[in-house]
C-alpha cells in the first residue's frame, strides 16, 4: 500500500468532498481517502499494482475539479 | 403565481445549487426555481394557496443553509 497527497483545486464544500472521495473510492486498488477541504489536498492509500495516480487524477477531473502538479 | 426572492449564505458550488434547487422543487406549489450562486440568491414561482414561504425556508435549511431575511 501507497500514500500520496492530490492538490485539487476548485472544492468548494461538503458535496464537492463527498463527490471526489466517492469517485475515487470506486476505483479498483483505492484503499483509503481524505480531503482537506480548506487546504486543496486529498490523501489516497492505494495499492499501486491496480491504480495509477493519473486514474486517480482523471476520475477527479471527470468530477469537475482540477488536479494541479 | 406569486415570485419572492430569498437570500441564502452557504451555497458555494453546483452541487449546492442543485441541492437548493431540487429541496424547492420538491415542494407541491414551487414551479420554478433559479439560483443566483455568486449573489446568494434563489427566485422562486409558487402558489402561495400551496406552499408558504416557511416551507420553502424549512426546505432549504433542511439542505445545510441559512436564509436570512
């Protein structure tokens, strides 16, 4: 298992947190999520033999959001 | 039909504006819903025989907003 922080921009409240840990959470080899809503950070445990980051990045895009380097 | 227009601080992003709007929405009377995101403000179209404007302030306080006067 892996950790790794995403900067996101564009999370506002509670729905926008509840929408990028959902899409996240359902990507297969996503183990744990945790948004720092004031921050623009989200903590992914994953195992990285299933998912890659840019899975990760591209199912927050899908929701909208922007993921900055 | 009457129109009132109510001021609601907490709405933030589109999820919140769906949010408010499907509450009202929901509501027997409301026909028409509009929500001003950047000002904090919601038109509304109701039949004041259905829906008094209690209910529609109930509903959206329900969703995690405040509606000031």
């Amino acid at each position: 298992m892996e950790n790794t922080t995403l900067n996101v921009q564009g999370m506002t409240c509670g729905h926008c947190e509840a929408a990028v840990t959902s899409a996240l959470k359902e990507l297969n080899g996503v183990s744990d999520v945790k948004v720092h809503l004031s921050e623009g950070k989200v903590d992914v445990s994953f195992d990285s033999s299933k998912v890659s980051i840019d899975q990760m990045k591209e199912a927050i895009e899908d929701q909208g959001y922007d993921v900055v380097a």
